[in-house]
C-alpha cells in the first residue's frame, strides 16, 4: 500500500495501484466542507469498486482544481514561494482557524488574497 499527495492522480492511483489513503496534501480540507465531500464521496465510490461513478464525481471538481492549481501549485512552481500563506487564508474562508505564516514566508494580505 502506498499514499501519494496528488488528488489530480488520486482515483487513477486507486484504480490501477489500490491505493487507498490520500494524504500528505491540503486538498481534502480545502476542496470539502460540511455537507459538501465530493473527494470523500468519489473515494468511498472507488474503494466500493465504482469506478464509472467515482470519475463523475471526481470530473466535478475541476473548477476546484483550478482554484488550486492557481493558489497553491502555481507560486511554488512559477516563482519557488512554498504558498503557506495561501493556504492559511484558504483554510479560513470556510472558518477553520489558521493564524500567520511564519518567517520568513509571506503573509496574506487582502490584495494578494483577492488575486
């Protein structure tokens, strides 16, 4: 058994690996919220051995992707920034408490928070 942190590779992983945990990534808490577990749902779906139906899900969650990519993936690979203080300001939007990067990282501000 293994575990990668890409959830862009995640239901191919289970598919062809039998890989069954995801881990190592901010994706199932900043793609997710109460009531709305898309990652969760396509999982239980692939570990159930409903693939067709997983990738329905999993398909659903492009627009996250994209947020994601542009957010978390994008600084580190654009400009080597580890996009710590993105990931605070991500996790507090649906109310998990985050606090301040720490130095020497940089800090969210509200105009980088807005794009």
């Amino acid at each position: 058994m293994f575990s990668h942190p890409s959830e862009t590779e995640f239901l191919k992983l289970m598919r062809e690996h039998g890989m069954k945990v995801h881990m190592s990534s901010a994706a199932p808490f900043l793609m997710q919220v109460p009531g709305y577990t898309p990652m969760r749902d396509y999982a239980e779906l692939a570990l159930a051995g409903k693939f067709k139906e997983a990738a329905m899900v999993r398909d659903g969650m492009q627009p996250l992707r994209e947020i994601n990519e542009k957010w978390m993936r994008e600084p580190w690979v654009k400009r080597r920034i580890i996009p710590i203080h993105y990931l605070k300001a991500l996790s507090e939007l649906p109310g998990m408490a985050a606090g301040h990067a720490r130095a020497p990282l940089p800090q969210a501000t509200n105009g980088n928070k807005n794009g």
